[in-house]
C-alpha cells in the first residue's frame, strides 16, 4: 500500500492511496495519513482510482480520521473509487457518512465548501 | 497450488495473516471466478481472519489459524478454524445505519459484510476448543 500526499492547491490536500486497503495495507500507512492531514485541520480529498480492494478495515480508518477532522474545522471527502469498492461502500451507507465524489473537481468542491 | 482447493495454515498474527492473504490470491489467481465473486471470497477471508488476529488471541500464546478454500461450479466455500478465544459471529449485531459523521460507529462492520456476502454461514465449537466457522459464497457467473 503507498500513499501519496501533495500539496495543498486551493486550500486543499490531494492524498492518493494505491494498492490495497487490507488489514496489512491499512496498518502500514494509517498513522502516516492520519498525521499528515489531522493536526493541521486538513480540507482533504482522496483519490481512490488505483485502490484494488477495501474491507471494513479501510472504512473504519476514513471514518475515525474524517470525525478527527471534522472536530478541527476539516473535512474528508473520498472520490473515483472503482466499482467493487464503491458496491462495499454502499452496503456500509458509506456514502451517507463520509462523502464520495466521482472526480477530484467535485470532491474539491465539496471539500472546499 | 490446485485451482480448486487451498489449505492454510498460519500464525494469527499481522505477518501471518500478510503472507496467508498472498497464498490465498495465489490461488484466486487460478481459479475461473468472476471480479465480483473473487472480491467477496478475499472480503471474507480478510474480515474472518482480521478479527481472529484483533479479538481472537491471548497475551500468553500464540493463536493458529487454519483455512480451507474449495471453488466449485456454483459455489465457494471457505472454512476457518482458530483456536483463540470463544467467538460466534452469528450473536454480533450489525450496527444500525447512520445518517450522519456525528452519529456514525467507527467500527463493527466486518461480519456485516461477511454475512452481506455469504448464501450460507455456520459457526461451531469444536469439542478440541477451535472455533470453526464455515462461510459459502456464490459464484457469480
């Protein structure tokens, strides 16, 4: 699992994930993305395009960082995810929860807003 | 590596359940599954056996987990043994859907999306202390 953080561009940060978000691919870059992106209260945006598979492992993490973030004037927004993942989210109400965009432009948007 | 059946047997710790995952798509690798039949057999596999390395073992000794997979024409099954503590994943509940961040569980959706995949589960207690639980899945086609 990499992860991949940019710079913030119109006040907002681009992460992208690649590989997979099992048990072991969330344990090896959870803290990291937690830190680069709860401390400073991020408007946050990730690209999920080359994520190949998510259990619920992944949706705990993106919902325990997206209330961190909420908590200090942030927010997270997921988006591109490919439709396997995107059938796993449904069934959690993923959606409903932690917003998911299809595009970067609309999760940005959101993410701004 | 037969392409319809696999044995594991493997630590339940982190790197055990690493190495186990890779033997398991080794094996997935060869099988004539469709995308969406391959991504709940590994659903099921990764919720099963990270719970079993999260609650299932003891500070004093080490937990063994053992795992078959068989790939039929119309169905897969997996079946999971451990000898950690007592669990039955048929008494969890699914945790209520939340409309919103604020009121959202962090966890406890793993056995939801097993049961979400699964056309049959069944779970025992061995008389030899190994909890064994049996999940089928379809096969999409």
């Amino acid at each position: 699992m990499k992860l991949e953080i940019a710079e913030p561009v119109d006040g907002v940060v681009n992460v992208a994930l690649i590989g997979r978000l099992d048990t072991p691919g969330v344990d090896k870059i959870e803290t990291k993305l937690t830190a680069s992106l709860v401390p400073r209260g991020a408007r946050a945006i990730v690209d999920l395009s080359q994520v190949e598979f998510a259990g619920s492992l992944a949706i705990r993490m993106f919902i325990t960082i997206a209330k961190a973030l909420a908590r200090n004037n942030g927010k997270l927004v997921l988006y591109a995810p490919q439709p396997l993942l995107q059938q796993v989210f449904e069934t959690a109400s993923l959606n409903d929860i932690v917003p998911i965009r299809a595009d970067a432009a609309t999760a940005a948007a959101l993410a701004r807003g | 590596m037969d392409a319809h059946s696999l044995e594991l047997s493997f630590p339940g710790t982190l790197v055990g359940f690493e190495e186990a995952f890779t033997q398991l798509r080794g094996a997935l690798d060869n099988a004539d599954l469709s995308p969406g039949t391959r991504y709940n057999v590994e659903l099921v596999f990764e919720e099963i056996v990270a719970n079993i390395v999260r609650h299932g073992c003891q500070p004093d000794r080490k937990v063994i987990v053992s795992v078959t997979l068989e790939v039929g024409r119309e169905s897969v099954i997996l079946t999971f043994c451990d000898d950690g503590v007592p669990f039955d994943p048929r008494d969890r509940i699914d945790p209520p859907p939340a409309k919103s961040l604020e009121e959202a569980p962090i966890g406890g959706r793993g056995l939801m999306f097993v049961r979400h995949a699964a056309t049959a589960f069944d779970y025992c207690r061995t008389s030899d202390q190994h909890n064994r639980f049996v999940v089928t899945l379809a096969c999409a086609r």
